[in-house]
C-alpha cells in the first residue's frame, strides 16, 4: 500500500438522516482512501473482528478494472469512523476534517474495493459513507443489516445478462450460445429442463449447466455451438430415455446427477466413436450406456453431494463392461 501519513484531509459532505442512523456523504480520492481504512476480521481479531478474510484475487482483479480507465464502482465505501480519524465538522456541517492516519476508518462495507484501489496505480473519485460516534455493537449490526438485507444479484442472471454487455470470453461465449440452443432448439432434449435467469427447482441452470458442460468442450475438435450441440443433445437423448425407463426421469435436473452424466459423457463418447467411428446416433449412445444403468436405481435417486464421486462410480462400471 502507499505510505500513510497523519495529514488532516477536509472534505464537502452532506448529512444524512434514516431513521435513528445519521450519516455523511462524500467523495474522496481512492489513493487517500486506501491509507486510511482498516478491517477487523474474524481470522486475526477472534475476539472482535466480524469482517469475512481478503480476498487478494478479487482485490487484484479491481485495480485492474481501475487502471484499465474504462470502468466505473458507483457503490459507496461504507466506514465508520475511530478516535484515530479525530474526526470533526465544520462549515456549518458542510465540511469534515479528519487525521489520514491508518486506523482513522473502519471499513464495515468494501473491503475488497479499498484493497483494490491500494493497488491501483489510478486514483479515481469514489464515493464514501462515513457514520461517526459508533459503538462496536453498532458497528456490528450495521455490518450485519448490510450484508443481509441487500440481495446480491445471482450468478444465474449475471451469466445470462453478460452477453448484453460484451463481456464474455471466448469460453463463456460458447457455453452461453449453447446453453441457447438447448433452451430454444425444438430438436432439444433439454427443452423445458433448463432456467436462463435464476435457480429453479426441478430445472437446470446456466451455473450448473456451464459447470458440467465446461470441460467436457476441450474434447470437441470443433469448437462451435452447433457441433457440440448436435453431439451432446445425442447423448442426453440417450441418458433421458434410460432414466425415463427407471421411472427416476426427475432425476435428470439434480444439479450432482446431470454433472456427473455430463462428466462422463468424453468416455462414453469414446467407447461410441471406438465402435461406430464418426458415423453414430442417439441408440449408440443409449447402447454404450447400458451397464451404467443396470441396477443403479438408487445411485440417482440419491447422489449424494459429490458429482465426482458419482461419476466415478459410473465410469467404473462403464469399464467393467468395455473390458470384458
């Protein structure tokens, strides 16, 4: 971080009133920012630390997104301010001043935004929330009511609005246009199995859709959403009708049976392509199949929480039956 100093910073601000809460809006330079806030985590401070343990990856990640001078972070840096910050106003309450001394704020809301900015060789202008004349049980509360009561956007939507705003990589362009094909494709085994946006009982999500299908593309010499569709869409065919005979067709979209399927299918599809050269169909890949379903009733109906684990247990009866 950059070296910190106990010069007196004065900054415009405005007060705010929310019911019993009182607090000053301001903005600040994100290079005096980071010199002047600490978090007090449950890993060093067990005794009165209630903030979650950095983490770097996310902080490296923002000061890029900084530095590349593209972006923008509008949410305020919540702080609270100590006895180190001597924190005063002035100007009619227009003005606060404060020590930029490093234990000044404690951070009760953007631990990863500050770290972010320390690292960040840009400053930027980033809106701040100061409460000051905090008790430690207060600060705790205010910790809680904002790590509770605001619902963070879900992965599920995230994944399936980036494409809007060109954000994808290559990798999640391709996953994204498959998942597409499947939901919209009448050809599609998975057609009314799959929910774009959110999580759903009794459905498929982009995250666990992207999560099983992800390692299965390195397999693909083709890499495009028609090639891959065409082929997995067979395999799925195969594996719905094996399940729907079994009567256990529900099973299909618990998120541990259908990536343990789909972490199978490069072997399955070996054993098909080993039989069939390129030349193969749905009724290959339920053939190949065959021992995997055999009197395996109950490791679908219950799977427990390990794809890994279940897929294991498939592919070693895959393979008992392909070296006879």
């Amino acid at each position: 971080m950059a070296k910190r100093t106990a010069e007196e910073k004065a900054y415009a601000v405005s007060l705010i009133t929310q019911g019993k809460w009182r607090f000053y809006t301001l903005t600040m330079p994100s290079d005096v920012l980071a010199t002047c806030c600490y978090v007090s985590n449950r890993f060093d401070n067990p005794q009165e630390g209630f903030q979650r343990r950095l983490d770097k990856k996310r902080a490296k990640e923002i000061a890029a997104y900084v530095d590349e001078g593209l972006g923008t972070i509008p949410s305020a840096v919540i702080l609270s301010a100590q006895p180190e910050a001597k924190f005063s106003v002035t100007g009619r309450g227009k003005t606060v001043r404060f020590s930029q001394n490093p234990q000044a704020f404690l951070v009760l809301d953007g631990q990863h935004r500050v770290y972010g900015y320390s690292l960040a060789k840009t400053s930027m202008r980033v809106p701040v929330v100061i409460y000051n004349g905090l008790t430690r049980e207060q600060e705790v509360k205010l910790f809680i009511d904002i790590n509770t009561k605001q619902r963070p956007v879900s992965n599920e939507l995230l994944l399936d609005i980036k494409r809007l705003a060109s954000y994808e990589t290559p990798g999640e362009k391709l996953l994204g246009q498959l998942f597409d094909e499947f939901n919209t494709n009448p050809d599609s085994v998975l057609q009314g199995w799959l929910s774009p946006a959110e999580k759903q009982q009794g459905k498929i999500s982009r995250v666990t859709f992207n999560t099983a299908v992800r390692p299965a593309l390195s397999k693909f010499s083709q890499q495009d959403s028609a090639s891959v569709f065409s082929t997995l869409n067979a395999f799925l065919a195969a594996v719905r009708q094996h399940l729907g005979e079994r009567q256990i067709s529900e099973t299909f979209a618990e998120p541990t049976v259908f990536k343990a399927l789909v972490d199978i299918f490069p072997r399955v599809a070996r054993v098909v392509i080993d039989r069939k050269g390129d030349e193969f169909d749905d009724s290959d890949f339920y053939a190949a199949m065959s021992p995997i379903f055999h009197r395996t009733r109950k490791l679908f109906t219950e799977p427990g929480t390990s794809f890994k684990a279940l897929s294991e247990k498939l592919l070693k009866k895959l393979d008992a039956e392909v070296l006879l």
